[in-house]
C-alpha cells in the first residue's frame, strides 16, 4: 500500500473525534469538580495504587464518607462572606 | 535583539494605551455631575486599573518583595497526600479560591454604599483592592504557602507573639458572630412578606437533603450529577413559586413576619449544625457554589450585552452624614460599608486555609492571590453597576426603613420628594407587581434593591422579560448562598469556640464529645440569633447598627492580618519594602478606629449608640431592651477598637526589636527543598 511519511493506515490508532471530545469532557469536569471541593475517586485510586499497593482502596461510598469526614473534620471548608 | 526591542516597545505601547483608557474612563465618571453615564465606564475604570496593577504592582511584589522562587518546592509538592495537600493546575485553583471568597459581602455592601452615590464606592473598590485587598491575599497566602499552610491565627501567634495570636482568635470568632447576624439579616429583609421567595428557600432544605442521599448512598460521591438534579429542582421550585404565591392558602402559610423568619432561621441554623453533614451542610454547599458561579458569570454577560446606562448620581448630598440608609459621613464609613471587594480579613482565613496547600509553584500565588481578589473587586463594581441602574427616588424607597420613609407609598414619595428625588406613588406599586412581589417599599439590607438592578439587567438582555422570575432568580441565588454561609458557618464556629474553651477546659476542647457539641453549637447560634432578632427589630433598621459592626470587625482582621505580613517582611529582611503592608494598615487602622469612634461616642442618635441610648424615653415600648441592645453594640465596638491597639501594639514592638537588632530575626519558615517541577520542564 503506498503511504506517505506522516499518513497513518487506515484504523491505525488515530484519536477519534468523540474520543477527543470525551477526553476533554473528561479534564473540564475533573477541574470542575476540583473547583467546587467534589471528591475525585478516581484520583484517590491512582495515588493510593502508587503510595499504597499493597492495601485494597476503599469502596467509592467509604471513599466518599472519608472524604466528607476529613473536609468537615475541623469544621468545614473556609468560606468567605 | 531587535525582534526583543520590537517586543518591548510593543508592550509598552500596549500598556499606554490600556493606562489611557483607564485614566479616560475615571476622568468621565469624575465629571458625569448628575447626568447619566454608561455603566461601561465604570468597567473600563475597573477593568484597566486591574490589569496595569496586576502587571506591574503584583510583579513587583512577586518579584522583589517577597522574591517567589520557582525552584523551591511548596508544601503541595513536598507533601503531597492526594488529599489536601494536591499541586493543582492554577486556573483551576484560581477558580477554588475564588468561589472560597467570593459570597455575598461584594454584592451587599456596594449596594448599601450607593447611597452615597455610585463614585465613592467604586473608587474605593478599585483604590482598595489594588492596594489593599488584593496585597493582604497575597501576603497571607505568601506567609502561608512558605509555612505549610498554617492558619493566621498561628502565624500570629509564631512570627509576632502569643497576645497577637490570641487576639486573633478572639476577633475571628467575633466577627464569625457578627457576620452570621448581618448575613441572617439580609436574608430575612429580603423573605419577609414574599410567599414566592420564602417558598424557592425553603425548597432549598428537601432539595438538599435529596441530594445529600444521593450522593451518599445511591451513587457514592457522584458530586456533579447530584448538583444537576439539584439546581434542576431548584429552578423547577423558582418557576412554582409563582402559583404557591398567588394561591390564597399556601400563600398565606409561606408569608412570614420579620421575627418568625429570625426564628425560623435560628432553628435552622442549629439543626444544620447538628444533622450530619452528608446530609445537608455538603450538598447545600455545592449548590450554592455552582450557583454562585454561575450567577456571577450570567450577569458579568448581561451587563456586557446591555451596558446600561446609570440613573443614580455620582455623588448624592448624604455624603455629609445625613444618609436615610445609614447613618455616617461618606469618611470613614463608605470604607466600612465596602469590605469585601476591596479589603476584608476574612479573606485572609481563606487564603491561610485550602488554597495554600494546593499551589504547586511559588509563582503562581501571584495569579491566585492578587488575581483572585481582583475579580473579587469586579463582581464588587458589578453591583455598583446593578445599584446605579435604579432610579434614585426607587433606591431609597426600598432601602431606608419604614421608620423614615411612612408606612404607605404616598408617605414615602413625600419623603422621598424631601430628599429633592422623584417618585411617584403609583411607581413602586407598578414595580412591585412587576417582580411578582406585593411591595417592594422598605424592603431593606440591600438584596432586593440588587435583585431589581439585577432583574432589570438581565431582563434587558431579551426586551424587559420575565422580570418577576429574573428578581426572584436573583433572590434565591443570593439567600441560598446567604443560608449556606450561615449554617456552614455555625459548625466552623463551633470548633472554634470549642478550641478556645478548649485550652480552658480540656474535655470541651473533644470535638465529637455531644455534650460539648450541642452547647457550642448552642452558644453560636444564640449568639448571631440574638444580634438577628435585635436587627430585626431595630426601629432605625438593623442594617444601621449591625452593617458597621460587621465592617469594623472585618477591617479588624484585615488590620490584624497586615500586621502579620509587616512583621514576616520585616524578619525577611525586606523592612525597605514593609511599606505595600503599611500604607493599607495606617489606612485601615484611621479608618476603623474613626468609625468606632463615631459609632460609639457620636451625639447623633441615629449615628452613636450611646447617644442613641440616651435619646430613649424611660417608660417608652422597649425602652429597657433598646438601651441594651444600644450598650452591648458600643461594647462590641470598643472591644474590636481595643483588640486592633492590642495588635498594633504588640506587633509594633516586635518591629522595634528586629530593626533596631535588639532580637534576632527568627523566620518559621518550611526548609527549602529543590523543586522537581522546575527543573522537569
């Protein structure tokens, strides 16, 4: 098959345009959530199965409990007028 | 070479033009005597003096005073948890330090300000947060990200002394008080007597606690879908309200009096703090974010779309004191009234709280400290803006009390007609049926005048339409935030009092110990309950006495927390450079000193409490009880007075040690650790 440099075969991997769209869904709704204080439990996987690999993570509705228990642990988000 | 000489000149000639503009756009304001002006110059004003400081004044600051190193590892790096502390992407942190500061002090107190007209606000907003606001975010968050994020509290407490920190303390937990009362205020001003409103807030509780349930145990921890169905809900509950208002019966039942809604949020209020959070305070405060957010960008859009003209004056008379509104001259109290939006210790809490924690490089404080309150300041100017837009004659009809202005639309044009503005009696009837409500007469503390301008603006984007939902779209988003405040607030001033008790009687200080919950909680609430109910009352109208506290306090804090950052530069060695920390200070101390002064020991009665208590006739209704409420108010006064002498005193003497090396400076700062992000890319 005749290909130029730089022109990939066909299903060779290009990122799809819904695939491009989801991704950057994907990163607006994480800085979303990170603006407003929601939890990232997909966050808290990554960084607990590379700090603590050998502990199971908690379920996503311990994760959430924790979460609400160390926010509001020494009474809540500080919040201006 | 040349192509970097092209670049300069291109930048210099950029920031000229941008300079002209602003000083333009001043110059039209200065001399717009009584003829309307377009809103726009007030922004271009804004807009131009935020950038040019920006580029230059927090460059300076960054750069030279407090010398942000890039290759210096901040806390989020070094101690990275995925939890709190998390190096997160600046704009997204601009956006959670922002949304963490901005609430409804910026909307409320350029609203009531506007009694002076609309120039001494906005200059203040703009001079203020320059040189002021947006220093001590800064500074604080400077002090705290090189401290691992302690609070300003301990800061006060390691870098001046222990009497600094104490006093700390003691005025954050005050002023938590009084803000609850004055924001629990506003908010029953604004629902009292309007069945439509009250019903979308209470709407607000089952919402939220459908949400909590949501997110706790149907789909764990799914924030943004539950926040969707919530303001979807919401949103239904606005466009209901409307036919709950016109039914006889169940207009009736959410048609409230003044002191049952006082009552009413104090229940409230205790409950949040004793319900668990998942329930109602964490839901609630997500709706109140997104919504806040929200609302701020829509109306930014809408005063771009339909750059209104202005109808208020620049300058009103009651610049000399004699304002129906509130008592006080234009000096020093237009710079009590505006705190949030160009300088509030409150701030500082915020900015010594999460966001430290959260930076990943030293530079980026600049954008996320300074840059936050800039923005800050211009939903400030927006409601300047949205004041400016109302009619003088309606703007006093709904913002001075029913004690000046008569019981009656006729009543209040006469008086109105007084003051040399005009309005017909027939006008406020008109408006009122226009926004859905049955009188908008003396419907103080400031949120239903914003939710007319706001109502008009946004009306205006589509030919005047649905104005009565776009009021009560606009009351709804700022008593939800209001509440959320309120009830958020009264856990975190429970720790607080049960830490200060704490150090006093240990068991106290357990925070999960129920005892020592329910009485804290219990004190709390019945403290900001009972400056509610004293304002609710207030034949002068409560905004009057308890707005100036509020200012007062705030400014406090402010003062406190600039003498914190005095002291850190002055141990860094960079006392030639203390001055950004001082000018603000000598301010700030002029200006709350003068105002307690004149709130306590002024013979005006409308102006100083003492005199307002030896005007009361002995025997009269209440006689006993508005002579103390008249005594507690001057105490406040004093105490917050004595508390900023104490400061200044105390941090003052620690200057003179260090500069004359009587003591050695001592900097508690974190070690520097080598930065991996700044030699990775």
């Amino acid at each position: 098959m005749n290909r130029r440099d730089g022109m990939r075969a066909k299903g060779e991997g290009r990122p799809s345009s819904a695939g491009r769209t989801r991704r950057v869904l994907g990163v607006l709704l994480g800085a979303v959530r990170q603006i407003v204080g929601a939890p990232d439990y997909q966050r808290y996987l990554a960084h607990h199965v590379a700090r603590h690999p050998e502990r199971s993570p908690l379920s996503p509705r311990d994760y959430y409990a924790e979460f609400l228990s160390w926010q509001f642990g020494s009474g809540g988000p500080t919040r201006c007028c | 070479m040349l192509a970097r000489k092209m670049r300069h000149l291109r930048s210099t000639i950029l920031w000229i033009v941008v300079a002209a503009l602003g000083a333009t756009a001043f110059a039209v304001l200065a001399q717009s005597r009584g003829e309307s002006i377009n809103a726009a110059w007030i922004l271009v004003a804004g807009v131009a003096s935020y950038v040019v400081a920006y580029r230059f004044y927090s460059r300076y600051l960054a750069l030279r005073v407090f010398a942000l190193d890039d290759r210096r590892a901040t806390p989020a790096e070094r101690l990275n948890n995925g939890r709190d502390f998390v190096p997160t992407n600046k704009w997204v942190l601009y956006g959670h330090h922002f949304a963490a500061i901005a609430g409804a002090g910026p909307l409320i107190g350029p609203m009531l300000a506007a009694q002076f007209g609309f120039l001494p606000g906005t200059l203040w907003l703009i001079a203020g947060v320059v040189v002021g606001g947006a220093v001590q975010d800064f500074t604080i968050l400077f002090a705290s990200m090189r401290r691992d994020g302690k609070s300003l509290g301990q800061m006060a407490k390691e870098e001046v002394n222990s009497v600094a920190g104490m006093a700390a303390m003691v005025a954050i937990l005050a002023i938590m008080i009084i803000l609850l009362a004055v924001l629990a205020l506003v908010v029953v001003n604004a629902l009292r007597a309007s069945p439509w409103g009250l019903f979308i807030i209470a709407s607000t509780i089952p919402i939220a606690m459908l949400m909590g349930v949501w997110m706790r145990s149907f789909r764990p921890g799914h924030v943004l879908e539950a926040s969707a169905i919530g303001i979807a809900l919401l949103l239904a509950a606005l466009v209901a309200g409307q036919w709950i208002a016109r039914d006889p019966t169940w207009g009736g039942w959410f048609t409230w009096s003044g002191t049952k809604l006082s009552w009413g949020i104090i229940v409230y209020g205790f409950l949040a703090a004793a319900l668990p959070v998942w329930l109602l305070l964490s839901p609630r405060g997500y709706l109140s974010t997104f919504l806040k957010i929200g609302t701020i960008v829509t109306l930014a859009l809408a005063i771009l779309l339909v750059l209104p003209q202005t109808r208020l004056p620049a300058l009103t008379q009651f610049v000399d004191g004699t304002g129906p509104v509130f008592a006080g001259k234009v000096f020093p109290f237009a710079f009590i009234t505006i705190a949030c939006g160009a300088i509030s210790g409150f701030h500082a809490l915020v900015a010594s709280g999460t966001t430290p924690k959260m930076v990943t490089r030293e530079s980026e404080a600049r954008l996320i400290g300074y840059g936050g309150m800039l923005m800050e300041s211009f939903v400030g100017l927006m409601a300047i803006i949205a004041a400016a837009t109302l009619e003088p004659g309606v703007y006093f009809a709904m913002n001075v009390p029913a004690a000046t202005l008569g019981p009656t639309a006729e009543t209040a044009a006469r008086a109105i007609a007084q003051w040399g503005y005009t309005l017909h009696p027939g006008q406020m009837e008109a408006l009122a049926r226009q926004m859905g409500e049955a009188t908008l007469l003396s419907r103080t503390g400031g949120a239903p005048s914003l939710a007319v301008g706001m109502a008009s603006i946004l009306g205006g984007v589509v030919r005047g339409s649905g104005l009565a939902l776009w009021y009560h779209f606009a009351i709804m988003f700022e008593a939800l935030f209001i509440l959320t405040t309120v009830d958020a607030g009264t856990r975190v001033g429970r720790f607080m009092l049960q830490e200060l008790v704490g150090h006093v009687w240990e068991p106290f200080g357990r925070t999960s110990w129920y005892p020592s919950v329910l009485i804290s909680s219990a004190v709390i609430v019945a403290g900001w309950g009972y400056f509610l109910y004293q304002g609710v009352v207030d034949p002068l109208g409560g905004i009057n006495s308890l707005w100036p506290l509020f200012g007062i306090a705030n400014q406090l804090l402010a003062a406190v927390a600039l003498c914190v950052g005095t002291t850190i530069l002055i141990k860094m060695g960079k006392w030639r450079a203390a001055w950004v920390t001082t000018v603000p200070l000598v301010w700030l101390v002029l200006v709350t000193l003068t105002a307690g002064c004149e709130k306590v020991f002024a013979s005006d009665p409308r102006l100083g409490f003492l005199a307002h208590a030896r005007s009361v006739v002995p025997g009269s209704a209440n006689a006993a009880r508005l002579v103390f409420n008249d005594r507690l108010d001057a105490t406040l006064a004093l105490a917050f007075m004595a508390v900023v002498v104490v400061v200044i005193l105390a941090s003052a003497r620690e200057w003179w040690l260090v500069l004359s090396r009587r003591k050695a400076p001592a900097v508690h700062e974190a070690p520097f650790v080598e930065s991996a992000f700044a030699t990775g890319d």
